[in-house]
C-alpha cells in the first residue's frame, strides 16, 4: 500500500513517469497455466498515475496473457500496449508464456522510451500531458469498448503504442475530451486502502 501511494506521488508531483506492466493473469492463461490468480490488473500495477502496458502480437492483437482492466486502483489500466515481436524475453514472463512473448514486461521499455523521449523533448509540459499525447496518437487495433465516450478497451488500452505521433499530440488543443475524460477517471480512482490482490492456491 505505501508503495503505490508513493508511486501516485512521484507521478503527481512530476518527479518521474511510472511505466509498469499490466501482468500476465489474464483468465485464458490462468486456466492453461492452471492457475486461480485474479485476472484483473492488480494495485501496484494499476497505481494512479502509472502508465500500465499491455501486450500484443505481431499483428497489434492481445496477448492471450496480456491482463484486462479494469484495475484494482485505477480504471484506466492498461493505458496502452506495444508489441512483444522482436523483444527480447527475459525472467520468468518468457518461461510461463511460451514462445508467444516475454510476457507484459518485455513490452514496457519501448513505453519507457517513449516516456523518457517525450520528457526529454517536453520538459516542462506535464505527466498528464504526455499521458493524454500518448493516449490520443495510439493507434487501435481492436474495437472500443461500449460503454466509453473516448477510444478505450480492457485489453489494449488506447491503443498501440506511436512514438512519432505522441510527439506531435503533445498540448493538442484537440485533445481536450480526452484530457478530461483521463483526468476525470484519474481523480475517480480510489483514495482509501488500495486492494490487494488475494492469493489463491491452484487446486
């Protein structure tokens, strides 16, 4: 819990941009893997403020694993995703996934890199800036979901990551219903004890 709360601050006070992996326990991999995990994005990867990766295939479709939100402490999870194709696995994401990919850990560098680019070329626009830059030059690849007044879905996020465009979104002034539904769904996110996800032993 302390944790997350201090990721939220650093992301808040613009200190750093977080970037986490949205997780491999989506419900199709738990039951190959014959596991009983939650599926959802759990706390510490969902932090308010994070920007929660997901993962794709090589031709911009879910990972099979790839965690759906909505998060256990912020909605908006994962925020975007990136491809797995022609990263380098590593840990145990690639163990447990086969060769279909290094697991969500293998796709939030590129996230990473594109963050610090931003950063580097924006010093002194905001994180919720470069989120909402971010979110609005992704590219879709799969249907939104119903239900949101922007382009958004529980696997992808906004969408595949774009570097280039991201750089030309940034304080877009036609980004402003994005802005606010992002900033919105920001301060929705939950104020109390952050929900841990419970451990459950496979049967």
């Amino acid at each position: 819990m302390i944790p997350a709360r201090m990721l939220r601050t650093i992301s808040e006070a613009n200190i750093a941009a977080v970037v986490m992996a949205a997780g491999n326990s989506n419900q199709e991999c738990q039951e190959a893997l014959g596991r009983r995990d939650p599926p959802s994005v759990i706390c510490i990867n969902s932090t308010p403020g994070n920007v929660t990766v997901g993962a794709l295939t090589r031709t911009g479709q879910p990972q099979h694993y790839t965690s759906r939100g909505p998060g256990q402490c912020f909605s908006l999870a994962p925020f975007v995703a990136a491809p797995t194709y022609g990263t380098l696995p590593w840990g145990r994401g690639y163990i447990d996934t086969g060769l279909l990919g290094g697991g969500t850990s293998s796709t939030t560098p590129m996230v990473s890199g594109a963050m610090a680019l931003l950063m580097e070329a924006f010093p002194s626009v905001l994180n919720l800036e470069l989120k909402v830059a971010l979110a609005a030059s992704a590219r879709r690849t799969v249907p939104r979901d119903a239900g949101y007044p922007v382009p958004y879905d529980r696997a992808t996020g906004f969408g595949m990551l774009q570097v280039g465009n991201a750089i030309e979104r940034v304080e877009d002034p036609s980004d402003s219903v994005l802005r606010q539904f992002i900033l919105e769904e920001f301060q929705r996110a939950p104020e109390g004890e952050p929900v841990v996800s419970p451990v459950v032993k496979p049967s």
